[in-house]
C-alpha cells in the first residue's frame, strides 16, 4: 500500500497530464468511432424509412388514380396501369422490409388476381390498410429522426465531458492562460447544463449566449474552435427541430396549420383574451359546392383548389393570424385581439378576392365561379369558452349557406334578426 502511494507520488504532474491525455485520446477516438457508427446507421434507417413514406404516399396516389381510371378509362389501359402498380407494390413490400417496416396484408402475387381483387370494396379495404401503414412509416420516420438527433446531442455532451476533464487535471499547466481558457471553459459548461433538448427555446437561446460570449471575451484558439463547433450543433438541433415541428403542425395537402394547432392556439387567446377583458374572433370558411367540384373534375383537380384557396387565405392574414384547414373543405381563421368589425372586413375581402380569382373549370359551378361562405363569432360577445366560439361560427357558416351562399355572416347579425318581432 505504501508502495503505491510512492509511486503515484514520484508521477509527475506532466506525467500524469500525459496519462490521462492519452487515455482520454483513447477514450475520444473510441467514442468517435463508435458515434459515426451509430450515427451512420441511424442515418441510413432515417433515409431508408423517409423514401418508404414518400413511396408509399406516391404509391397511394397512383392506386386513387388507378381507381378513377376503372371508371373512366378503357380496360386494356387500366389493366396496364394495374400491372405497373402490381410491380410498384411488389418493391416497396422489398423496400419496407428493409426499413423495418411491417408491411400492410398481402395481396396474391399473379397479375390476374391482382386486377381482380383491386375492385370495389376490396381496393378500399385495401386503401384503408395502406394509409394505416403510411402513418406507421411517418411515425417510424419521424422516431427515427429523434433518434438521431438525440446521438448527436450525446456525443456533443460526451466530447464536453472529456475535455472538462481534461482541462481540471491540466489546470495548473494552463495557470498562465487561464483567463482565456478555464474560465471560457466553465461558462461554456454553465450555458450546457440550462440547454434542454424537450424544449427547442434553449437550445436557440444557448447558442445565442456562446456567440455572446466569443464575441464579447478573448477566448484561446482551441476555446473558440469548441464553442463554434458546439454553436453548429446547437444550430442543426435546432433546425432539425424546427423540420419536425413543422410536419407535426401542418396539412399535408394545403400547408396551412393543422386542426391540433388551431385548437390550441384559440384555448390559448381565449383564456388570455379572458384575462386581459380582451376579444377573439373565428371565421369558419366553406366552399361553396366543392363536393360537385370533386365528383365532376376528379380530386386532384380538387386539391389543386384547395392549395390555391390556401395560399390566398394565407396571403391575407396578418402576422398573429391563425389560418388553419379545420378538416375536408373547410377552413379556420382565428384572429387574435380581435373584434366582429375587423373580423367582418378580413373576412369579405377575403370572400371578394376568391370569387375574383380565376380557379380550373369553375365556369362548370352552379353561379359560374369557385366561391365560398363565411360565418363569424367573437369571444366573449358570442361565445363564453372557446368550443361554443366554433359552433357559433358554424352556425352563422350554416346561415350563409343557407341564404344563397357566396357570403359572411357574423353570429351577432343573426341574434339581432332574431330579436326582431314578426
């Protein structure tokens, strides 16, 4: 015992600093290697998991086409199109194993069956599956992005780790440079343990504090190099956090938000418009005889109109506005610190501008052109909570439907008319 305590005592500190320098290398490079390992294969999975999802909404596109093409087209061209979809179908059975996936029930191999079973209530049964299994490769996809984004954040914390051990066991080498070197060291270290990766606020704001601090203190050439190389991670933490809130928040087919944002952004303003004695109103907005539209030009005709309604109703929106597809041909606007007549305004202009713009085939709509209804209600001159704010709104939707649509209507005109006697 005594023996060992002579020996560690006779180490030098250069010594020692050179152990453990070459331990925490050997400590480094296996970790590194191990990391782009991981991260490799991650990487892949995510690839492999991300061109399943595209080819399989890709696949559901052609089946839906292939569908209306059995009504529509001469059989020796559906049967030709039946045929390349079979061998579409085939791969991506292939190419889903190979992602992990678990593939939707198969369907017999021979063409023959194939066309014959791809009719009637088996091609929907079949539809149904498929989007079952598109929503499974979306949420693998979506996980496996996670995953890798949480590797990345552990090597960055494994390489901190390392080299603040490092630097405590070299502190008294590096007495000259301290003030450039520690102390950078353990600010940097401070600003790590307040990042939370649950939370994307704090990796942005943490990156903003390390451009602070490198710009406003002298740093030594190896403490910048750290803190930039860390700024990058933080940077594609962020950006791949801000990708996957992005898919989580939006409609696939109109890019506008999603009724599950929607929802919580108007419990959120009416709670705070309940604090602050302060006002909210909702459009709901419907177009006018879009089932005709679909029946008679086919769907994606239909979701053409939808993207241009969308991108018209987003380019009249303000900055705080929520505009949000609520679900089919219908269509949220939520309008924040807001009361019926600036609500009413929005709201017609909007109503002018749709019936103005040019949409395909709408000479073949009832009145000649692609219109839409609105009804509007505004908390808490309409409404008392948030859920009778939408059917309020629905309500005075209904009514403009119902007097010849093409129209807005605010909840409060439709109080009033009926207040009136006879």
């Amino acid at each position: 015992m005594d023996s060992t305590r002579y020996t560690i005592k006779k180490i030098s500190p250069l010594q020692a600093i050179v152990f453990t320098g070459t331990i925490s290398l050997l400590i480094i490079i296996a970790g590194t290697a191990g990391f782009f390992v991981t991260q490799h294969n991650l990487q892949i999975q995510v690839e492999k998991k991300q061109a399943c999802y595209l080819d399989l909404v890709d696949f559901r596109g052609k089946l839906m086409e292939l569908g209306f093409s059995r009504n529509v087209e001469p059989l020796p061209s559906v049967d030709r199109n039946s045929e390349v979809l079979h061998l579409t179908y085939e791969k991506l059975l292939v190419q889903m194993q190979q992602a992990g996936l678990e593939h939707f029930a198969s369907i017999p191999a021979a063409n023959e069956n194939w066309q014959a079973q791809l009719t009637g209530k088996n091609l929907e049964l079949f539809k149904l599956e498929l989007d079952k299994n598109i929503e499974k490769a979306k949420i693998a996809s979506k996980d496996a992005a996670v995953k890798l984004v949480v590797i990345n954040e552990f090597f960055l914390f494994f390489i901190l780790a390392v080299l603040l051990t490092l630097s405590i066991t070299a502190g008294w080498l590096l007495h000259n440079n301290y003030r450039q070197t520690l102390i950078p060291l353990a600010q940097l270290v401070g600003q790590l343990k307040l990042l939370n990766r649950n939370i994307p606020e704090s990796i942005h704001d943490t990156a903003e504090e390390m451009k602070k601090e490198l710009t406003e203190t002298e740093h030594s050439s190896d403490i910048t190099q750290i803190t930039k190389s860390i700024m990058s991670f933080c940077g594609d933490i962020e950006a791949k956090n801000k990708k996957l809130d992005e898919i989580y928040i939006r409609d696939e087919k109109t890019n506008l938000y999603n009724y599950r944002h929607f929802k919580e952004h108007l419990i959120i303003d009416v709670e705070r418009a309940k604090r602050l004695n302060d006002r909210v109103s909702l459009a709901m907005i419907d177009i006018d005889h879009f089932k005709l539209y679909n029946d008679t030009n086919g769907h994606l005709s239909g979701d053409k109109a939808l993207k241009i309604l969308a991108n018209i109703i987003s380019s009249q929106c303000r900055a705080y506005d929520v505009p949000a597809r609520f679900g089919g041909d219908e269509f949220a606007l939520l309008f924040p610190k807001t009361g019926t007549a600036t609500a009413s305004d929005i709201a017609e202009r909007l109503r002018k501008i749709i019936s103005d713009e040019p949409f395909l085939h709408e000479e073949g709509q009832p009145v000649g052109e692609f219109t839409v209804s609105i009804g509007i209600a505004t908390f808490p001159d309409d409404a008392h909570d948030w859920a009778t704010l939408i059917s309020n709104a629905d309500r005075a939707l209904y009514k403009a439907k119902a007097e010849g649509r093409n129209k807005v209507v605010f909840f409060a005109s439709m109080e009033e008319t009926q207040s009136i006697p006879g």
